[in-house]
C-alpha cells in the first residue's frame, strides 16, 4: 500500500517515453511515502536531504548530489532552495534492474559516485523544453549513469508489429491472445520476445501506455474524469491512485504549472 504523499513543485517540465517520466523543477517537497518507480534524483545546483526507512525499520537521512532509491522503498525529499531532476522508470524495465545492479546491489538507497556531465547538468537547469529539441533528455541522463552498457537485442519485425499495434490503439485494454494473433506467435513467444527486446512484460507496457495516454489528454485541456475514461481507467480515482503508486505524485500536481513533452 503506497502512503500518502504530498510533493510540492513549481516551474516543472516533464518529458516522458514508453517507460520512464523525467521531472525537471525549480524545487521539490516530498512528504514521507513510497512508491513503485525506480527513482533517480539528480541535485542540479545544490545538494538535496532525503530521509528514508532502514531495512531494520529505522530511519536514517543525508544530504546528497545524486542518489537512487528502490521501488517501494518508503522516503521524503526536501530540496532544500535547490533544483532537482527526477527520472522515474517501471523498475520492471530493463534500465531499471540495470541500474539497481550498478548502483544498488542489496541496498534500498544509493548515492551515485559519477559526477554527471556538466553540459547536461546546464541543459536541465535552464529551459529543458529548449535546450534537448534534437535530443532525448531520458536517454541522455540514462547513457551517463549506465556508460558502457550493452543496448537491447535489435528489434524483431514481429515485436515491432506489436509495439505499432498497442500504440495505435485508442482502447489499450487488448488481450495477450488478441495481440499474439495480430502478430502470428503464440502467447508464450510473444511474451518472450517482448520482454527482451523491448525490456518490459506486455501488461506493464500496457499500463504505462494508458497512464500516459490519461496524462496527454489531461494536458490537452481535458478533465482527469474524462482523462481517465479515455485511457481506459474505471473512473478519475482508479487513474489517480494507479498513477500515485507509481510515482509517488497526484497527477492533479503533475499537471498544475507544467509542461508536457514527448520524447523517443
């Protein structure tokens, strides 16, 4: 169960891809909570004090430049003045487990011992909007904290097909056997193939594909009641609280003074 949460942000740009949000503000307040994205907080001009649980149920705080905190893993973030960057991703993600593995090992929170590129650092601190229009502002941060690492199997015709299919869906509740016959493979091959080339099972894909699509529909001007039936959501409160679990936000603050952009 995900404890409730209150962040305060202001002046954000949030960038999105089929698997990770990246949140850029002039500041973020985290009240005690968890939730279940991989987390990645980045100190873009001053350090930041984050408090977290021990695994022995105590608590333990720090000031830090840069740290990751495992999904789940109960925390609060005061940014102290200071400017921060959160990459958010589904710690079923490829990424995600490479990440816990480099940085993590057996612990719950992390710091990170790389001093990030300094262009980067300029580009998230002035107007992300503007400084990454010809590139990718995920993959860029993801490429200085995995240097090195091997890049996903080249992409199958078939999983291509797949990923095509669910993208151009407006209704993304599809059945595995509905998306296995659209392709020609059985269940279990897709499962497979999907897994490894695109780093994430078919039904975690799915979801974050409709938390998304409930989020640029919101933007677009839309009420999150009508945002959530769009993406296929029961009601605003099922997408409310599917997106908090996720992300540790209410996508009411997500989307109060910010600008959404999509990326590769």
């Amino acid at each position: 169960m995900v404890d409730s949460a209150h962040y305060g942000v202001s002046g954000v740009h949030i960038f999105k891809n089929d698997t990770a949000v990246l949140i850029v503000g002039s500041e973020v307040q985290a009240t005690y909570h968890s939730h279940h994205a991989l987390q990645v907080s980045i100190a873009l001009d001053k350090p930041f004090h984050l408090r977290w649980e021990t695994n022995n149920d105590s608590t333990k705080g720090a000031d830090f430049n840069g740290v990751i905190i495992r999904p789940d893993q109960k925390h609060s973030l005061d940014g102290k003045g200071g400017k921060q960057a959160l990459l958010l991703i589904d710690p079923e993600h490829t990424c995600a487990e490479q990440l816990t593995t480099k940085w993590l090992g057996e612990k719950v929170v992390a710091p990170f011992p790389v001093t990030l590129p300094a262009l980067l650092i300029e580009k998230l601190t002035k107007d992300p909007s503007a400084e990454f229009h010809e590139s990718n502002p995920i993959t860029t941060l993801l490429d200085a904290l995995l240097p090195g690492t091997a890049s996903l199997a080249p992409m199958d015709n078939r999983v291509r097909s797949a990923l095509n299919y669910l993208q151009s869906q407006t209704d993304k509740n599809i059945s595995a056997s509905e998306l296995s016959n659209e392709v020609h493979l059985s269940e279990s091959r897709l499962a497979h193939l999907f897994k490894q080339q695109v780093g994430i099972p078919v039904r975690r894909y799915l979801m974050w594909l409709r938390l998304m699509d409930a989020i640029e529909c919101a933007f677009a001007g839309n009420s999150l009641t009508d945002a959530a039936a769009h993406a296929g959501f029961s009601d605003s409160s099922h997408f409310s609280r599917t997106f908090q679990a996720m992300f540790g936000i209410q996508p009411s603050l997500v989307i109060q003074h910010s600008q959404f952009i999509q990326v590769p």
